[in-house]
C-alpha cells in the first residue's frame, strides 16, 4: 500500500520474555547487526513499561523498516532465523509484522 507520503512502513512489534542471559545477547547482537544492514531502526527496546489487560511479557521491541516487504523479507532470511536459533529454547515471544505510517 502507498501512504500518499510514500510507501508504508513495516514494522516489527515484538513481546517477549528470555530465559538465558547469554543466549539472548548472542541473538541481540546478531539481530541489531542484521536490523542495521536492512535500513531498519528500532524505536523501543525494552525499557521501562507497564503491563495492562493480561500483558505478562516483561520485554517490548518496536523495530521500524523502509516497508512492510522489506520488514517480511528480513524476518524470513536466513540471516535472522540464524539469530533466532539462539533463542528458541530460552525464549516465549509473541511477533507480529504490521504495516503502518
């Protein structure tokens, strides 16, 4: 879709809780790096917040791309599933990829 400022933007909404210290900063600094390289730019990386109506994940990472195919494209490459590979078993995560301005 085209915003009539230009195309939309892809966004990565991420709710999660780790397990494993160690494990997520592999994944961390993996996943910054591939972020970076794509044009994206995280816009919330956890920090303080407050949970409301049954929000149990203690972590939020909001993560902006130049479009929603790109922010697809990212998640699905190989680069980033490496990453996740980390996390797998340490991890509960809800991720969503939306579309938006």
């Amino acid at each position: 879709m085209v915003w009539r400022y230009g195309p939309m933007k892809g966004y990565w909404i991420v709710r999660c809780i780790y397990h494993n210290q160690e494990a997520f900063e592999l994944y961390a600094e993996a996943a910054t790096a591939i972020v970076k390289k794509n044009d994206g730019r995280f816009l919330v990386r956890g920090g303080n917040q407050v949970n409301k109506e049954n929000a149990k994940l203690e972590r939020t990472v909001l993560v902006e791309f130049p479009s929603y195919e790109v922010a697809q494209s990212v998640y699905a490459g190989e680069d980033y599933q490496n990453a996740v590979a980390h996390i797998k078993d340490c991890s509960f995560r809800d991720f969503v990829i939306s579309e938006g301005l």
